[in-house]
C-alpha cells in the first residue's frame, strides 16, 4: 500500500485534489492535509473528514499530541472510512510548534508512542507516523533509529521519513522543505535496521530514476511537490510501481472527468469550479499550448462560466479565442 503515495499537503491535498490525483493513478496512497485534532473535536467533522469513495486508498493525517484526542479523531477518521490514520512528526511551523505537535514530537518519543498506542487501540486501520531524520542540529542517527524503535514498539508498523531535519528556529516552513540537506542514506539505514518496519522515504523526489534507486532501497516512495505541479507524471506509475498497466488515459479524457466532477461538486455542495481547477493547473505542463490552457482554467473573469464551457474556451486556439474577445 506504501509503495507510491502523493504527500500531505496544507491547502493543496483537499479532496478535491486527492479527486484528480486518483483519476491518474489507481493505486497511488493519498494523503489529505492534516487535520488537527481541535479542528475535529470542536470543528466541522464533514468539512473536514468528508470525500467520495473513488478516492481509496485514502490516509488521514492528524496533528495533535494528546493520545486521548488523537483517539478520538483516529475513530472518527475510521468511521469515515479512511484506510490509515497518519501522525504528523515532521511539521516544524511555529503554529504547529505552539501547539506542541509536529517535529518538535520527535523530542517526545515516550509520548509519540502513547499517542500511537492510544490510537492502535481504537482503530483496526494501520496508524503511521510520518516524520523527519531529526531536529535542528541534531545530526547523530541514533537520534532517529531510538525514535522509530520506540514509536515501533507502541504498534507503529509504517514510518514515512521526509530525508531532513527540521530546523525549528529560524527558517520558515518553506525553508525547511529546501535548506536542511537531504540525506537518503539515513533512511536506508533505518531500513536494514528494522527490516520488518515499512519505510517510505520522502524528499526531493522528481524523477523515476530516484524513485527506482529508492525502491531497491525502502518500501516506498513518497512524492509531495513534484506531484502537485506536475501531475502527469502520476499517469504512469501505476504501469511502472503497480505492473497495471490496464487504465489508458489522456490528459483530455482526464480533465473531462474533472469537468463532470465540478458539475457534481456543484450540484451536490455548492462548490465552485474554481477551487477544484486550481489543482489540475500542471496537468499539460510541458505541452505546446500549457500556458495558455493554464490561464483560461485559473482566470477568474471566466469564474460565472459553467466549468464545461470553460473547458471549450481552454482548449480553442488563441486566434479563435482572440474573437471571443478573451
Ligand atoms: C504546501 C505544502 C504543505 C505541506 N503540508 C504538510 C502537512 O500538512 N503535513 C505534512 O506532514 N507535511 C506537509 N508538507 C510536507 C510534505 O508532505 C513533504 O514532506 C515535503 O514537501 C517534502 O516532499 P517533496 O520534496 O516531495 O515535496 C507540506 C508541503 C507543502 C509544499
């Protein structure tokens, strides 16, 4: 299940974008954003928890550090019918921080264990942890091989390890996706160390070359980035990672699929098509033509226009497009 996933991303992993994402690849693990525990307790559970069957396999992510809170979002994140609850170790934002979750966890491996464990014991559905190779300047490996083994004993059977530390003071989140240095081999090792544990790596990944390198290494690769902007590229993992190379898809017959998703969208909710559109900007990138089927698809002038003939305006020739007065 670990084998290819799409990672959790904040404001860019809704549903709707998880919607797309499965229409290119069927077996790929999406992650949503997360979701922290407050927001489900004294939140909109629907908001935040509802999406459509088409999207399994389909992973919760929580951010939170109280086990008998994370427990009771593991649950409900079960009753919805999520296919694995993931504990985010590996966020090093200052509101995140504040909040005591996310990478600063990984001072805390006594406590992540008995959030895991409190979470094991309520749900059927594997819990995971992503997280980083350490924090701020701690370097030594030891760091993280007691981390997994602690979290490990506790009932986490899959860790994702995002191939940085996570430097809290001083950079901002972005910052910590780029400047801490990337360090695969770590990740390796973990492996070798815990064969039995599931390892995905995570970090940097962009090419089909690493993600081969990796597979002969760990369990899985996890891409965020790369993924979001150029979502084509998850069109052929399930051929190359899933030996299915059943599906045939064009980028067309996606975005048509996408068109009658933002009719359902906004029968059924309310929702707009442009809050769906701007996930599927990247889908031609690299085609003649991409940057303008890009601009018709995210112009907000166009917004009172049905998604379908959108769609039409998008794929017209500039010069037709040009008499159309656009
Ligand atoms: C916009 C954005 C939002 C993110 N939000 C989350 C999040 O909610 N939870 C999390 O664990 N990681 C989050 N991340 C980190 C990614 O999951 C991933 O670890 C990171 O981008 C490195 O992978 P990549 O180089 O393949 O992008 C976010 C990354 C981006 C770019």
């Amino acid at each position: 299940m670990w084998r290819m996933s799409v990672a959790p991303m904040m404001d860019w992993t809704d549903k709707h974008c998880r919607f797309f994402h499965r229409l290119l690849s069927q077996h790929t693990l999406l992650y949503t954003e997360m979701v922290t525990t407050g927001a489900l307790i004294h939140g909109d559970v629907k908001r935040h928890l509802r999406f459509e069957a088409q999207e399994h396999p389909v992973a919760l992510q929580l951010g939170g550090s109280e086990p008998a809170d994370l427990a009771q979002s593991a649950h409900l994140g079960q009753q919805w019918g999520y296919d694995e609850i993931n504990l985010n170790c590996g966020c090093p934002s200052e509101r995140v921080q504040r909040g005591a979750f996310g990478a600063c966890l990984m001072n805390e491996a006594s406590l992540v264990a008995d959030c895991v464990k409190a979470m094991v014991d309520v749900v059927d559905v594997p819990v995971t942890v992503k997280h980083r190779i350490g924090i701020d300047k701690i370097e030594s490996y030891d760091f993280v091989r007691d981390f997994v083994g602690t979290v490990a004993e506790a009932g986490c059977e899959v860790f994702i390890v995002h191939a940085r530390n996570a430097w809290l003071k001083g950079l901002s989140p972005k910052e910590n996706r780029e400047v801490p240095p990337l360090r695969y081999e770590v990740v390796a090792q973990l492996k070798r160390d815990f064969p039995r544990l599931t390892i995905a790596v995570n970090g940097g990944i962009k090419t089909d070359d690493v993600v081969q390198q990796q597979l002969n290494q760990v369990d899985g690769v996890m891409v965020g980035r790369e993924a979001y902007h150029n979502p084509w590229w998850l069109a052929s993992w399930d051929a190359l990672y899933y030996q299915d190379g059943s599906i045939e898809r064009s980028r067309e017959s996606v975005e048509e699929q996408m068109v009658l998703y933002m009719e359902h969208e906004a029968r059924e909710h309310g929702t707009h098509w442009y809050s769906i559109a701007r996930h599927m900007l990247g889908l031609r990138n690299g085609l003649a033509g991409a940057r303008r089927w890009r601009q018709v698809w995210s112009d907000h002038k166009l917004k009172t226009l049905p998604p379908h003939e959108v769609m039409k305006l998008a794929r017209t020739k500039p010069v037709q497009a040009e008499a159309l007065s656009l």
